[in-house]
C-alpha cells in the first residue's frame, strides 16, 4: 500500500475525486490511503492567515512558511522515509518516469502550492522535491496533486483491473500507444483493420509495434531518442519515414 498526505487550503476540492471510479475502489480495497490535512489547521492567530505580502514589494501574496512548516513537523516525514513534494509551475516536468520512481515509496508527502508563490525557504530546508505538470499557470496546486497521485497511484499493484494494460501504456514504454478499436466492426462505414480480426496474434502485435512508432514520429518525434528502439523498430522508422517523404512529394 502507499499512502498520500495532502497539504492544501481547500480539502474539499478532493471529495469529488477520490469518491469516484478507480480511486475510491482503490480506497476501499486499502490499496492506497490519503490523508487530506488543512494548512489553515496549522497557522496561527484566529483568523488562520496563510499568506502575506512579498518582501520587496510586488504583485500578488506569498503563502508563509510557518503553517507549511507546522504541518510537515506534525506528519514528520523523516521518521517513516516519506518524500515530500511541492506541486509548482517551476517544478521538474512530471513524466511516466517520474510517476514509476514515485511508486516505489511507501508514503508521499504532498504540498499544494497558491498564491504568487511559497516562501522560498520552505523549498530550501523543507522540501525534497518539486514538480510540475506542464508549462501553465493554475490557480492552485490541487489540480497538480490529484494528477499525480492518479498517476502513481495506478501503478500500484491491485488499483488497475488488468495490471498488464498499465505495462503497454503510452510513456512507459517510451512510445506512444497505437490505436485501439472495438466493437462494432464496422461503424457509418469506417471500418475495423482487417489485421485485428485475423486472428493472428504475431501479426497483430507486429502491426501495433508499427501503428505505436508511426504515431510516435508523427506527434512525438522526441521521445524517439531515449525510447530503446531495437534494429527491427529503427528500420520500421526509416520506412516510416520514406512514405511520409513520398506522401510530401506527391503533395508538392
């Protein structure tokens, strides 16, 4: 089992989540557990203020150490080997890859960061990691958090129903999936390839190895690279690319 803590101004922004589909079956079953703790809970005075004004001056407020600070005291992380992760816009991309070195922790620690920015010193002295999930701008780090824990989530054995499909999937193995068809065969004319319904299980998996790199180099030419390519899938590539240059050509 893993367990997700979850630092955030508005727990309530989890309820829909994690009472729905996979994840909540997931909960049920004790395949995850998530803890959902109010940094409010954990700042001071009676107003429970979370942020203040930059030094320095400038736009927007700054979301305070002291509460964030509290609050991980109270959870102490370092007493269970828990890694505790702040979700920003200037974090280190999140990747498949980076979801697989999640998965292997027993707990993760969760901020969710607001406001113009945190406190820089909680980033120096209090976190182990930061992460973003895209080159955006969202109002808060909640939406963040439910993607990652969604996705480490799902790589914990017994959260997905077939445990094989999670193997296959776009990213893990470097390459994007190919298509996936099922049931009609034929819908307003467009029809099943004809390969799947061959019943020919060799040839079948020849042909997704070949629908998985063409739409590899077709929308993500750059994961190529670093996607361990055997000499069969780089001379599938170099035919790949000779009928995209034909297909250019005739299109001159």
């Amino acid at each position: 089992m893993i367990r997700f803590d979850i630092l955030t101004l508005f727990p309530e922004m989890f309820d829909s989540v994690l009472n729905c589909s996979l994840t909540k079956r997931a909960l049920e079953s004790k395949v995850i557990a998530v803890a959902l703790h109010n940094i409010r809970d954990f700042a001071a005075g009676r107003h429970r203020v979370t942020d203040d004004t930059p030094y320095g001056g400038g736009s927007g407020m700054v979301m305070k150490i002291e509460p964030v600070a509290r609050a991980l005291e109270a959870l102490s992380p370092e007493k269970e080997g828990a890694i505790v992760i702040l979700l920003s816009p200037q974090g280190e991309p999140f990747t498949q890859r980076v979801a697989e070195e999640l998965s292997r922790y027993r707990r993760i620690i969760l901020v969710c960061g607001h406001y113009e920015g945190i406190d820089e010193r909680v980033l120096l002295h209090l976190i182990d990691r930061e992460l973003s999930i895209g080159d955006y701008v969202l109002s808060g780090g909640e939406l963040a958090v439910m993607v990652v824990v969604d996705a480490v989530s799902r790589l914990i054995p017994g959260y997905v129903g077939n445990s094989e499909s999670v193997l296959i999937d776009s990213f893990t193995t470097g390459l994007l999936e190919g298509p996936h068809y099922t049931r009609p065969r034929e819908y307003n004319g467009w029809k099943v390839p004809d390969i799947l319904l061959s019943g020919h299980q060799k040839n079948i998996e020849a042909w997704r190895r070949r629908e998985s790199l063409k739409r590899t180099l077709a929308r993500r030419p750059d994961l190529l690279k670093n996607a361990g390519l055997s000499e069969e899938d780089r001379t599938i590539l170099e035919e790949l690319g000779a009928e995209k240059n034909n297909t250019d050509d005739s299109g001159a």
